[in-house]
C-alpha cells in the first residue's frame, strides 16, 4: 500500500535525477499532494468568494483576536508539511505587536522568530493537539474517523482534560486548506468551514457542562466564590490556505493564515435561503454560482 519510487541516478540535473518525463509524473503521482498540485480551481474560486469583502467569512488576522499572553491551546492537523508553518503563524502574533515589525519581510519574521525560540525562549505558551484532519474529528459522525469507534468522544475528553491540566482556557482551532485527510474522503471547502463550526460548537458546549458541573460542586460545598469564578472558554478558529508555488527554489511557498468569522458563515447561510435579507452577501452568491 506504500509504495516509494526512488529517482533514476545519473539523469538530468534539472529534473533532480530523473531522467525521463514519465518517471517525473509517476514520483508526482505518489509525491505528497501539497508539493506538487496547487488548490483545484473549484476550491479556489470558493476561496475567494469567502475572502470576498463582502462575505468576509476568511478575515485578516489581528493581534486582539487571542490573548497570547494568557497562552493557547491549539488543536491541528498533524500533516508534517504545514505543523511549523502553523504554529510560526500563531507565534507571529505574539512576535509582531509592534506596527514596525509588521513591516518586516515575512521570511526575516520567521528566522528571528526561530532565533527567539531557540535563544532566549520569548515565545507564547502553547500546548499544541494534533491528529490528522484536526478539529475535524470532533464532528459526530465525521467521515474521518472509523466507523464504530469512539473517536470524537476520546479526543473531546482530551482537550477537556488538556484545559483542567494546563489552566488554559483559549482554543485556537488551525484549520487548513488543502487537507489531505479531508480531501481523501471528499469534503468539499464549504463542507470543510461548516465541520469547523460543528467542532468548535462542540467543545463550548462540553465545556460548558463541565463547568456547570464544576460550579454544582462548589456550592454544594458553599464556596461560591469559586462558584462563581470558573472562567468562560473562548474558542477561536483560524484556516491556513495554501496557493502553491511557482516553479524555481527562489519562490517561496504563498501561504496565508486567515482569521474564520463562524457568525459570518451563519450569515452567508440565511442570505442563500433569503437573499432580501443580505443582499449585498446574495449579490455575491449569486456572481459565484453564475461564474
């Protein structure tokens, strides 16, 4: 089932050894999808309908959007090509609340970043939770989990139990475009964002049962102070898409990290059943389906 197919030694020098077209296209079709391919056209175009200005449900990131300061769990996909990437986005936050450091190319931001972490350890807290498809797996139900088990049950009491330990209480759930595990079992880009807002819904409302259940505990002991103090969780959900590469080592991967506004996507939803509504947001549907 894993098959590798090593490159020819000895073949031309600017096709890295291969020597012929065919063998380039046969190491292309076993070649992790995310090198090779960029997003389909029909996933692009939804891309772009939600970065639309008046759509706005993939919206530019900001400092005040996470207290970093507080720390952060971060629930992910495990894909190895986008881990770093990921985290470098999140950790950026913290790196760059001054304006001029904004300015700063974005290559030179990682590499002192780096420096950081590795030197002098100014870095937020974060305690990362990966598996493959991330947040996804939380969804009931989902496709990406095996029939019969209780996947989303077990990784629920995980995050649950990663709040109690750590003393945490912010979610950032890093989503990501193209995700190979969801494109293996064929969700689409608006499948994809409405998993994200069943999984974040599902984590609040754990949550909150346990702090309800938390807060029973101590009255029934008569500190009510305690009661009263559990704090609230915030979950925030943030998607990182991947527009490829242009040929050449001199090009640098175009990869952009996206703040995901789940009220808006519920906007986007009313103004597809009553565009009268919205119809600035229908006007756009409507342009993207005619297209």
């Amino acid at each position: 089932m894993f098959r590798t197919l090593q490159p020819k030694i000895g073949g031309d020098v600017k096709t890295g050894g291969i020597a012929s077209h065919s063998a380039r296209a046969r190491l292309a079709k076993y070649a992790p999808p995310q090198f090779c391919v960029r997003l389909p056209e029909e996933d692009y175009r939804a891309i772009r309908f939600y970065r639309h200005p008046d759509v706005r449900v993939l919206d530019d990131v900001t400092h005040d959007q996470i207290e970093l300061e507080k720390g952060v769990i971060v629930i992910m996909c495990s894909d190895g090509d986008r881990f770093l990437g990921g985290l470098l986005s999140i950790a950026g936050l913290f790196a760059t609340k001054h304006r001029w450091t904004t300015r700063i190319a974005s290559w030179m931001k990682r590499t002192s970043l780096l420096f950081i972490w590795a030197f002098l350890y100014i870095y937020p807290r974060m305690h990362v939770m990966s598996w493959h498809a991330g947040a996804h797996r939380l969804v009931k139900g989902s496709r990406t989990n095996l029939p019969g088990r209780a996947t989303d049950k077990d990784l629920l009491a995980e995050i649950m139990a990663a709040i109690e330990l750590k003393q945490i209480y912010q979610i950032v759930i890093l989503d990501h475009c193209k995700c190979g595990k969801l494109a293996k079992h064929g969700f689409t880009i608006d499948e994809q964002f409405h998993n994200l807002v069943a999984a974040r819904d599902r984590i609040l409302a754990e949550y909150e049962k346990v702090r309800a259940s938390e807060a029973s505990r101590h009255a029934t002991n008569g500190d009510m102070d305690a009661a009263v103090s559990i704090p609230k969780l915030k979950v925030v959900c943030m998607c990182q898409v991947d527009y490829g590469k242009r040929p050449g080592w001199w090009w640098r991967r175009r990869l952009r990290t996206y703040h995901f506004r789940t009220k808006m996507l519920a906007t986007v939803d009313a103004a597809k059943v009553d565009g009268s509504r919205h119809p600035k947001i229908a006007n756009v549907i409507a342009q993207y389906l005619a297209a």
